[in-house]
C-alpha cells in the first residue's frame, strides 16, 4: 500500500509541473499586453513600459516563470494587475465559496445518486427501475441553469424560505452561509446526480450477473443481503471514477450557477479576469483549479485501492 | 429414506419447457451424477434444487429434502437451509469468489450467515475447514484474497465455503470442467473423500462421461429436459438401453479412422530452439526489467502430411508457441521456418498462405455483422489476383460441401448457425486457400462430446482427401490420441516427451507424461463390463 501511494504521489507531483508549464506558457502566447490594455488605447509606450517593469513583464519568460511557481510553493499568487491586491487574497475570499458549494453539491449528489441508483438496479424492467431511470433521464437533459431558476421561483420567490441569491458569508456563521448555498448546490446537485444513479445502477447490474453474486445466494445470503455486502463494494469502482471527475466538474464549472445565484465564487473570478487580460490572477486560478483536480484524482486513486485489494499487489 | 428426491419435476421459463418430469433421488453418502450434453437441462436441475431460479421460472412437481418439500418453502426458510443444508460448487473457480473479500471472509460468512458465534471462533473453524481441503494455514491464511491463487485452489476454496456447515447435500456443477486434468484428479479424489467423511449425498453435474464412470454411483442421464435413462453405474454402463445413451458413450470414446501417415516426407515446419519471453511489470522505477520466459528453446519439425499433437497443461507456453508459430509475436531467439521461409513480418504470401488456424471459440471467433461468404473469402487478401465472380462462388460452394454444409449457407449470417456449425464454417475458412498445414488450437474443447465426434471424422477425412498436416493442440489427452500420429509434452515452456502417439500414451518415458496420463480420466471398458456382469449373471 505504502508503495502504491508513493508512486501515486509521484505522478502527482509530475503532473502538476506539466500543468504549471502549460498553463504558463499558453497564457504567454495569448495576445493582448496587460499593460497596453490597462492604460487604454492612447498610452505613451514610455508610460506603458514604467507599467510593464513595475508588473514585472520586462525580464524574461523563464525567470517569470520561476518566479511565479517559487511564490506560489510560499502561498504567494502575485499580485492582481487591475486590482493591484494580493491574488492570494482574492482567492482566498472565493474558494471559500466555490470549495464549499462543490463538497455540498456533491454530497447531495451521491445521497440521492446512491439510493436511486441502488433501488432501481435491484427493480431492474419494473415499474420503479423505469420511474427512477425516466427521472435521471430528465436530470441529464435539462440545464442546471434552468433547475436555478425554477428553484429561485418556487423557494425564494413564492415560498420565501431563501434568499434569491448572494452569498450570507462565513462571518455570519456557518448556518446562514450553508443556507445561502442550498439552492445553488442543489441546482448543482441535480443533473450530476441523475449522471451517478445511472452509472451506479448499471456498475451494479453488472456485478450481479457475476457469478459470486450467485456463489453468495448459495451461502444462504438474501438478496438484499448479498447486494449490500458483495454487490456494493464491486460496483464503487466505476462510480468512484464518475464522483471524481463530477467533483472536479463542479469546482471549475460552477460559474454558470455561480452567475444566477450572484456567488463571489471562483468560476466568476476567472470570467472576470479573463475580460479584463488579468493574467496573473487567470493562471493563478487555472493552476490552483489543476491542482484540486489533480489532487482528487490522487484520493480516488487511494480510494480503488482501499476497494480493490488486487490493486496493490498488481504495483 | 433417501436424502434428496425430486418427483416429477418439470420446469419452464416463460413460454419455454426446460425440464420435463425429471425424477431421481439421492440416499446420503451417494454420489449421483447427472450428465447429458449442453441444454439438456443438468444446470438447472441443479439450480431447481437451490430454488435458484430466474424469477420467471414455473415448477411443478416435488423436491423434498428428507421431508421437507423445498418448493413450498419461503424464501426466509430456504434462505435458512441453502449454505447450511445444501451446499454448492460452481464451474468457474476463477470467478466464483468475490475478489474484494479475502478467503477467510468467505468462508466465515457461510459459517455465521447460519449459526450464531463470536468472530475468532467462527475463523478457527474456516481454518480448520480450509486446512481439511488442502489449503494449511501457513502457505494460504485467512488472509489471503482469491486473486492469489491458483484455479484449482480458488476451487478448494468453493468447496470449504459449501461444506463449511456440513450440508447433508452437496451439489457440484462441472466443479472441474474449468481444471488442469492433474488438478481435476486432484478435486475429484478430495469430493470423494469428504462424501465419505461427512456422509453427504452428492449431486455432480458434468458432461464428463471418464469422469462420472469414475465417481458416480448412480448415473441420470438427460437429454433436453428429459431424463432418458439412470441406474447403478455399473449396471447402467453395462446394459445401456436408450439410444442416446449409448450414442453418447460411443461419441466419449469415439476413435477416427485416420489415414496411414507416410513416411520420409520433407519438413514443412521446423522450430528451432524458440524462446518467446514476456515482460513482467516493473517493480522498481529504474530496475532492470525482469521477464518470463514462456517458451524455452523449443524445437521440433512437422512433415508434409504429418499430424502433430501437443499437449500441455494451461501455462505451459503451448498458446504462445502457437501464436509464434503463427508469426502473431516475435521470438526473443531461435528460428521458425514455414515453408521455406522464416515466420515474420517480411514472410512472403506465397509462404504464409500454407498455414491457417481454427480456434477453439466458434462463438466468439466470426465477425457477427460478416455473412459466411465474406468470413470465408478472407484469407483471400495474402493473393494477389483473388478469384472473382463465378470460379469464386465455385469454391466457396467446394468449400463449405467439403466441410459438410450446403452452398446457400454462403448467404447466412454466423448466428443462423449451431456450435458445431460454426466449427464447421472455421475450418472451411481455414481449407479456402489449400493450406498444407492447419493449427488446431483447442479446436473441439468448446464442443458436445457427439459434435465433438463428427468434428473429429471430418478432420480425418480431410486430412485424407488433401493430404493436410495439422498441429492439433489440445489439453484432453483422448483426442490427441485418436487424432494424431505424433505427440508433443509440453511443461514450463519445454517439450518434455516427444513421439509416436501410441507410444507415447503406452510407455510414457518422462515422470510428467505418466502423470498426466495417470491424472486422465478414462472411460471404463464396456466389452469389458458387460462380459463381466454377464460372467456374474451366469455364476449366480
């Protein structure tokens, strides 16, 4: 096991040098100088050199680089051209959303997910199975944006029991700010969990055409009996895979909801720096999303081989 | 009274009769086996006895367990008595374990799905349990997971789960269909034992005649849903009646009429000491790779004409000596001559043509969306000026005559086809661009023992009518011997024993040979039996 995590570990330092240089260096070549765009289209090239040395644009590519993964091991992100703050600050203000709403999202997710999904492999072809897979069906198709504003409608503007949007803030304890966030993570929540009851659902009905599953009955397991404690566990690899890249969906592509419910969240950082040629804060965001992304991937890997046992002796 | 009795039992899924009106019974200490050819019904006889059966299943009729009658039973009470009253052994030990859970799990779950005990206690007892099947506590702890162990060992593993509560029946389906024939011998001898131990009855259900010749002491024989024929094995074997029975017996056993080979022929195929190695997966990051050598300089000829068995136990190297010899991969040393001409990439076409293959699945082997025309005409792509248009539409007709079907089957797709069918449609592939040398790679294993047969006759007379050789690769002993004039041993990647056929199988030489032959079952001697029991008769 120790050996699996190590080498796990490595590929995930590995991958997050690879995705600092990408990230770097696509940002580089996209057109438009920060500072020509920041002091507008009548600058003096001297004014807009002075700008370009005091951001630290005039040495060259590489130092910038180092320089910018060398403050980011110290937690420092830069600072943000047009707003001339500390990145790490801004960052630090929105993750506290984004995080916090794509745990909540995804917990609400794979408790409704898991259940539906469960129920409706052990009713396979009756009406149950045909309800839940008829409802997940739906789920996929229509737009969170659209489950936003319906949920908008019915439970801030009819029904009053939430706020239309914004965010309450950590500040004002953790209660009123989970409660801003309900409505959003279950916009979130919904077509994400119609995506894992199906694959749950259908990892399970695989399993129980295994011939364990009958070796099982043979002991004098019950149906339920032999789902739960063989059929289960067997099926959590595919739908690992699924709640991994779900997560990492819901971090970074959060920022339409983030949007309807007006959330200082990072989706919308990132749109706003992108407009305004704020590259520092962009990559910044980009490589601290990569490194969540990466990260989760690393959990679920640890997590197949807390599941499946040939895993780690296959390493 | 006896253990096990199923009265009139009959059994249909949807609108689909499966069994009718099967009748036999098990006293305890029995062995009763049930055999008959694939989709004559033995599985789900087992499956009637569990009240395993698909939910759509409709039974009539009485299975009574001493006295309880099974099929009036509640879930609950079956849920009761399945593991703890009755047992069973699958035919896939590969895939009949739960490969999350670890061996002790298992077989603990079966002792305390039935009786209430603390956790250590319930282990001592699967260590004792495991320990009486042949897996000690020190080479395989409760620890180990099934992923580490071998087919035969994963099986004994099945086997300590199903008799872990001591069932008063025990039912086995094909257990050792999936098995090495020394690890059947093995299995067999270890199902017997613990009959006789714990006085069981014993429910076996296999197609193996050699094997329930040796085991049973009642045989049922079935044939579609029916039961045809049962009775004492001895008196059974000895007096035959139904047909089928004895069709059956006759196709077990069945000898093809092989031509005389000739002799002082030229090589057709010569391997020189092949070795064919396999990476293994790293272990350390800068280590230098280790690998596996699964074919150790191997080298043998084939004659023109010549028909060759090898023989080999799963692991032995004799897949990947044919896939090299097939050119499909590449051999770390040593020569393969086809020909003329060295096995390759650059082998000619002229050269590679000679050589064609059948495999053993006629399932899985066909492209399903092809009809048979296009899966025939394939080889066709090695020639540079393929025949079109009428002389094309004449050979195939030739070929698929040739092999026993009918020209219009040219328009079918693979699926209109039986298993034997499309062995058939494998080898007329295979006959399309007269060959001089055909692979048979476990070619009639997938096969009923009377398909299986005419198989065999055909592989005979064709090889008469173009004078082919063949390298027949297979693991059951019988068929190389009735199909071959030269045999192969193959152990750990060496040819270990080469000959004549009959010579060989007579006075094997190497001590793995006489093991192997020793392992094989076989079917008893009927002219034998019957005199016999008639010299018996007459003395009484």
């Amino acid at each position: 096991m120790l050996r699996y995590t190590l080498k796990r570990a490595l590929s995930l330092g590995l991958s997050l040098v690879v995705a600092s240089l990408v990230i770097f260096f696509v940002i580089e070549v996209v057109p438009g100088d920060p500072a020509s765009f920041m002091l507008g289209l009548n600058a003096q090239p001297d004014t807009i050199a002075a700008l370009r040395s005091e951001l630290g644009l005039d040495v060259s590519k590489l130092e910038r680089y180092l320089a910018w993964v060398g403050g980011m091991l110290q937690g420092d992100f830069g600072t943000s051209y047009t707003y001339r703050t500390p990145v790490t600050e801004m960052i630090g203000d929105r993750i506290w959303v984004s995080l916090p709403l794509a745990l909540y999202a995804l917990t609400l997710s794979t408790l409704i997910a898991f259940p539906a999904g469960v129920y409706a492999a052990s009713r396979r072809g009756k009406p149950g199975d045909m309800a839940v897979m008829g409802a997940t069906q739906l789920g996929i198709a229509v737009p969170n944006f659209w489950f936003a504003m319906m949920l908008v409608l019915i439970f801030a503007i009819n029904l009053r029991w939430f706020s239309a949007g914004g965010f309450a803030g950590w500040d004002k304890g953790a209660a009123a700010a989970m409660k801003s966030l309900t409505l959003p993570a279950i916009a979130l929540a919904l077509p994400q969990s119609a995506i894992l009851a199906r694959v749950m659902r259908s990892a399970l009905l695989d399993v129980l055409g295994e011939d364990f599953m009958r070796t099982a009955r043979a002991k004098g397991l019950t149906r339920r009996q032999a789902l739960m404690r063989h059929g289960l566990r067997n099926a959590m690899i595919p739908v690992l895979t699924i709640i991994g890249m779900q997560f990492s969906f819901l971090l970074a592509g959060a920022i339409i909801i983030e949007q309807v419910f007006f959330l200082p969240g990072l989706g919308r950082l990132i749109f706003q720096s992108i407009s305004a040629r704020d590259l520092i804060v962009v990559e910044s965001v980009v490589m601290l999303l990569v490194f969540l992304v990466i990260l989760v991937t690393f959990l679920v890997d640890l997590a197949y081989a807390a599941v499946d046992p040939r895993l780690k002796s296959r390493t | 009274m006896s253990l096990l009795s199923v009265q009139n039992l009959s059994l249909s899924i949807g609108p689909v009769p499966i069994l009718k009106d099967v009748t036999f019974s098990i006293a305890p200490g029995e062995i009763v086996a049930v055999t008959g050819e694939s989709g004559s019904g033995k599985s789900m006889t087992a499956l009637a006895v569990m009240q395993l059966l698909p939910d759509s299943a409709q039974t009539t009729g009485h299975i009574m367990l001493r006295d309880e009658e099974l099929t009036a039973q509640s879930e609950k009470s079956l849920c009761a008595m399945r593991g703890n009253c009755i047992g069973m052994v699958f035919q896939e030990p590969m895939t009949a374990l739960n490969p999350l859970h670890t061996i002790g799990q298992q077989v603990v779950e079966t002792i305390r799905m039935h009786a209430v005990m603390p956790k250590a206690e319930a282990e001592a007892e699967a260590a004792a349990m495991l320990t009486r099947v042949g897996l000690p506590q020190d080479r395989f702890p409760l620890s180990r997971y099934p992923h580490e162990l071998s087919g035969g060992q994963r099986q004994r593993v099945v086997i300590a789960m199903a008799i872990a509560r001591r069932p008063r029946l025990l039912i086995a389906d094909e257990p050792t269909t999936a098995l090495d024939v020394t690890t059947q011998a093995k299995i067999l001898d270890l199902l017997k034992d613990l009959v006789a131990e714990y006085d069981m009855g014993l429910l076996m259900i296999t197609h193996d005649l050699a094997v329930v010749a040796d085991m049973a002491d009642r045989i049922v024989v079935m044939r579609k849903g029916e039961v045809v024929e049962q009775g004492d094995t001895h008196h059974l074997l000895a007096n035959m009646k139904h047909p089928y029975t004895k069709a059956l017996f006759e196709a077990s056993g069945h000898q093809v009429d092989l031509p005389n080979a000739e002799d002082g022929n030229a090589a057709i195929l010569s391997v020189r000491n092949a070795v064919r190695d396999y990476a293994l997966p790293r272990t350390k990051l800068f280590a230098p790779r280790a690998y596996h050598r699964a074919v150790k300089g191997v080298s043998f000829d084939i004659h023109h004409g010549e028909r060759v068995g090898l023989v080999g136990e799963s692991g032995c190297g004799k897949s990947t000596l044919t896939r090299a010899i097939l050119g499909l991969e590449p051999l770390q040393d040593g020569s393969i001559t086809a020909f003329g001409a060295p096995v390759g990439p650059d082998m000619p076409a002229a050269s590679r043509i000679k050589t064609q293959v059948v495999f053993q699945d006629p399932y899985s082997s066909f492209n399903p969306r092809h009809r048979v025309a296009r899966i025939l005409t394939e080889p066709f792509h090695l020639v540079d000026t393929p025949p079109k248009g009428e002389a094309l539409t004449q050979i195939i007709s030739d070929v698929l005559t040739d092999v026993g079907l009918q020209p219009p089957d040219a328009q079918k797709y693979i699926h209109e086809f039986s298993g034997g069918q499309r062995q058939r449609i494998a080898i007329a592939r295979a006959l399309i661009t007269k060959p001089e040398l055909i692979i048979f790679d476990e070619a009639v294993s997938a096969l009923d023992v009377s398909i299986r047969a005419q198989i065999l006759d055909l592989i005979a007379a064709l090889s008469r009518r173009h004078n082919l050789a063949y390298l027949f690769i297979s693991h059951d002993l019988s068929v190389v011997r009735s199909v071959t004039d030269r045999v192969l041993v193959m152990q750990n990647g060496e040819i270990v024993e080469q000959g004549e056929t009959e010579t060989v199988f007579t006075s094997p030489k190497h001590p793995y040979t006489q093991t192997l032959i020793n392992a094989a079952p076989l079917l008893p001697d009927l002219a034998a039996l019957t005199s016999q029991t008639e010299t018996s008769h007459d003395s009484a």
